[in-house]
C-alpha cells in the first residue's frame, strides 16, 4: 500500500533542506605545513566545497584549548586556539564562504569546558561550597575519609567519571565530574552564571556572523537531582541511546536551556540555527529536541546506526518523517562524521563495533574495500534522494574508507589511552584527507607532516585523481547534489511505491524515482530514464548494492 510521507511545510528557511558539510579542522587542509589543518587552509579549499554543491559547512572545534580531546576541551570559547590561526583568519574564512553562498555553523561544547578554562582553575583554587567551584559539579567523596567517588558513573572515554581534587591546603579533598575525559570537567548547569555566560559565548559569535551552531552533547547538560548510581546495560553506546532514565543523557531539563539559545538567536533574525548532537532514542523522543521553541535540528542518529538493509531501512525512514514531521521540524540524515567508522568501511561490517569503539590492527571485524564502497556509494545515493537535511563529512565524497592500521604509537584519541589500548576510538575517521595524488601529505598541507599518519592507498582517493573521471565517487556526488538542487528534492514528499518488496526499496520524491536494491541478486529496473546511479547497471537491471534514480521519458 502506497503511503506519503514528510509533506513540505509553507516555511522556506534554508536549513530545512541544506545538505550540510563537516569540516574537522586539524584534518582538512594545513596552511603552514605543521602538519595540522587550520583555518587559513580551510579558507583556501572552501571554492572546492562550493563546487560539491552543498549549502553550508559545519566546522569542528578551533577555540583555544589544550588538545587533549582534539579541541572538544575548551579553555576559551571566545578566542582561536594558535594550532588553528587567529580572530582575524576566522573573519576571513567566515567572509570567504558567504562569498561562495556557504552559511557557515560552528560547535559549541556546553557540557563541559577544558581543566586549563580560567572558571576551573578559580574552582580549583578556591575552597569547598565557594561560588567558583559552584560553577562545576563538585561533590564531596564518600566512605569515611571521601576516599571514594560520589556515585558510580561511568566515563564516555572509560574509567570513573570522578577526579579527586588536592584542596590549596594540600589535603585530599573533593571530587568533580566528568563525562569524558579527566580534563574535561562537567558544567553544573542549574547555575544561572553558567546560562548567562553561555548567552555571552552565543552573541559574540553571532556577532561575528556565524550563521548557527552544532551543539555538542545535546542531550547532557542537566543531570538528575542528586546525582544517584547507575550502570549501563552491557550493550549500551558510550553516548547514550535507547535506555529509560539514565541520569545523565536526556533529562527533561536541558529542553528549558534550549528554549533560551532559541531566544538568543532569535534576536539575530530567523535564519540562525541551533543543530544538536543528541543521542537520544526512539525518534519520537529526540524530536523533543527540534520542537518549534528549541532547536532546528538535531542528527539522526538512528539512521546513521541502521545497517544496509531494506526493511530496517524503510522503518527508519518512515519513523524520522514522521517523528519530526509531527513538532514542524525536517528530518535529518547522516552517514559519518568525526566520531564514527566512515560508512564506506561500517556498511561492510558485519555487525559494527559499537558506537566509539573504532576499529584496529587488533580487532576481529575486518571490511571488504570494494563492498564497502560500492554500499557506501548506494547508501549516499539513497539518502540524498530523501526529503529533509543532510549531513556530509569531510572525505566520504572521495570514498575514503576507515584508516584500520595506524600504529598504537601514532594514536591520540582520549579513549585509547584510558581503556589501555581496548577501545581504538576515533582516530581512524580522523586521518587528514588527499587532495593531490603527488604531492607532499596528499595536498593537505605543503610538507610531508600530518598529525596522523596517511596511508599510500590515499593517492588513489585524492580529490584531483577523480576530479572529472566518469564514474569516480567526487563526480558522483557532485552529481547527486546538482541533481537534488534541480529536483527539489530536499523540500519534495516521500512515496513508497509499490515495486518496494523484499531487499529493494522504491520510491517517488517529486519526479524522480528511487530504486535502491540492498540484496544479493539483480532488481527490476522501472520504466524511464536513468538521471543518475551509484555504480554501472547490468543491462536492465539494478546491480546488488546499487542505487538509481530515474525520471519520466
């Protein structure tokens, strides 16, 4: 039975329908030849984003910070780190793209700051119940000498959530917390001085004619009163997901911080926007998030998990229309970005790690190359045919698989070093990408330097080795979006079609026709001309792990 899905609003905001790209600074293109990427790089390659076709880039951390978690650990959220340039290469880089027609949105970390932050350094120097250390969630330890943590949370990154404190005096004293790493102490956020200066942080980049902000860990911030125990169950994600009452993720409170952000941007016009990282399930929960008074858009997530499957596939598409179309928001869509396995490695495994675990020299799940590219190719070409907002990251349009093999030595994430080499963590999404099949680093910066080392097959992924080779992954994205601008398709409806049975999904989205065959064997190719197709067919028919869309003769 045929059914219509995610109806166009009378709104024409441009975020309901942008494809967003992702720029992870440090890896992305390195001015200077350090051998991290920064902003004068960014500015340099934003004309090559521009010709991608997408609308806006969504850049990763650049504030000043320490490092430890690769920027996400701010001690200044009003100021460029020196690793990435200045105010001044900011303001040229923000110009440059709204030359190009890019909006440009910007992370914010609200849940936690850096140890090195000025506000933690004052909590550190001041005494027990001072309005210094009220700032942050100090609490005093438990067992006869607070010898031992407040509660039994669990680090994201592994290990206790708790650090005990040396007190000015020399004592053994408090303990703060921490959902990530040691360094990154949690805001308390029932404190107005902490809302007030965050109002401050929002207006001074909004000033500076940012066009939105990606919100780091959406769904912390408030935690439950009394901070009580909790343990995870065994398959749980390391960001939460599906499970009821965890004291930490998706406590109603964070919804009233929200509202007050939107009222901020608010006074900014209605074309700034608040995008969230919430790692919240089911989708009818997350859409609390992107209620009309809150943010514009969150991540799917829940999508992103789904593997290349049919069934699962059209479920979770139906439950995103209609979970989000049910408070006005659009739904959004995502295949990888900087915490993830890239797609075009995840797709070809069977099952993925969970959710922050990476993937390493060590570990059991290994990926066919060309599946894993064929389905990621298939899977782009899908969701880009979707009604809604999607999201690219840096390098999945040249292909580029998880970086498998990099040596303990070389790795940096957080997670590898305080699970002792157990959970492989991010690095592998992480690696600088190829721009120039010959040159020095790839053509990610002017020497051979890079922060993570590069593997020989990136010669074969550069940007200029497929630039305008038929066929090649950048050409077929350039593609698909110049086609999903023309077609309307971001802003069209969604209708099931009949022919969609077993491994093979059929739909219409305005006057293009999508037929995506997950299966094994060959699918029914329907009448009309191919626009576009995310590998060759084979006669009249659609190929195992391809994607076609077509138009009326």
């Amino acid at each position: 039975m045929n059914s219509t899905i995610g109806r166009a609003t009378q709104r024409d905001d441009w975020w309901r329908t942008a494809v967003i790209y992702q720029v992870y600074p440090r890896s992305f293109a390195d001015a200077n030849g350090d051998g991290v990427g920064d902003l004068p790089g960014i500015t340099h390659r934003l004309p090559e984003i521009a010709e991608l076709g997408v609308d806006a880039i969504w850049l990763s951390p650049f504030f000043t910070s320490p490092q430890k978690d690769a920027g996400y650990d701010v001690a200044d959220y009003c100021d460029i780190d020196p690793l990435f340039g200045t105010l001044a290469d900011f303001d040229a880089m923000r110009e440059r793209a709204h030359e190009l027609g890019l909006k440009v949105i910007i992370d914010l970390v609200p849940n936690h700051s850096s140890s090195e932050h000025v506000w933690f350094q004052a909590a550190l120097a001041s005494a027990p119940g001072s309005p210094e250390r009220a700032r942050y969630i100090f609490r005093d330890g438990l067992g006869d000498d607070g010898e031992l943590p407040p509660n039994n949370w669990e680090s994201v990154f592994g290990g206790r959530a708790w650090t005990r404190v040396t007190e000015p005096d020399g004592t053994l004293g408090q303990w703060y917390l921490h959902l990530f790493d040691s360094s990154q102490p949690d805001f308390d956020w029932s404190n107005e001085e902490v809302r007030e200066y965050f109002r401050g942080v929002l207006r001074f980049w909004l000033d500076r004619g940012v066009d939105g902000f990606r919100v780091d860990v959406a769904h912390g911030l408030a935690k439950a009163e009394g901070l009580p125990d909790y343990t995870p169950p065994a398959e749980a994600g390391s960001m939460g997901g599906d499970e009821a009452n965890v004291p930490y993720w998706a406590q109603e409170g964070v919804h009233e911080i929200y509202r007050d952000w939107h009222a901020v941007l608010a006074e900014y016009g209605p074309d700034r926007i608040l995008a969230g990282e919430a790692w919240v399930e089911p989708l009818t929960k997350l859409a609390k998030w992107v209620r009309p008074d809150e943010m514009h858009q969150t991540f799917n997530f829940s999508y992103l998990e789904t593997p290349w499957e049919a069934a699962p596939l059209r479920v979770v598409v139906d439950e995103s229309l209609a979970a989000f179309g049910s408070v006005g928001a659009p739904s959004t869509w995502v295949l990888s970005n900087h915490d993830v396995i890239r797609h075009a490695t995840r797709l070809a495994l069977t099952p993925p790690p969970p959710q922050g675990q990476g993937l390493g020299p060590r570990s059991e799940s290994r990926a066919d190359v060309a599946l894993g590219l064929r389905r990621a190719r298939a899977a782009t070409a899908f969701m880009l045919a979707l009604p809604g907002s999607s999201y690219l990251y840096q390098g999945e349009e040249l292909g580029l698989p998880e970086v498998v093999d990099l040596p303990d030595e070389a790795r940096q994430d957080p997670s590898f070093f305080r699970t002792a080499g157990e959970t492989y963590g991010r690095d592998g999404c992480r690696v600088p990408i190829p721009w120039e099949a010959a040159a020095p680093s790839y053509g990610f910066g002017p020497s051979d330097a890079s922060w993570l080392p590069q593997p020989a097959s990136w010669a074969e992924y550069a940007r200029d080795a497929q630039l305008g080779v038929d066929g090649s992954t950048l050409e077929l994205y350039r593609t698909l979006l110049t086609l999903r601008r023309e077609h309307r398709l971001g802003s069209g409806e969604l209708e099931w079609l009949p022919e969609s049975a077993g491994d093979v999904l059929v739909f219409r989205n305005g006057d293009v026709t999508v037929v995506a065959n997950t299966g094994a064997s060959p699918a029914a190719l329907p009448a009309g001309r191919v626009i576009a197709s995310s590998g060759p067919l084979e006669g009249e028919g659609v190929p195992s792990d391809t994607t076609v869309w077509l138009v009326a003769e």
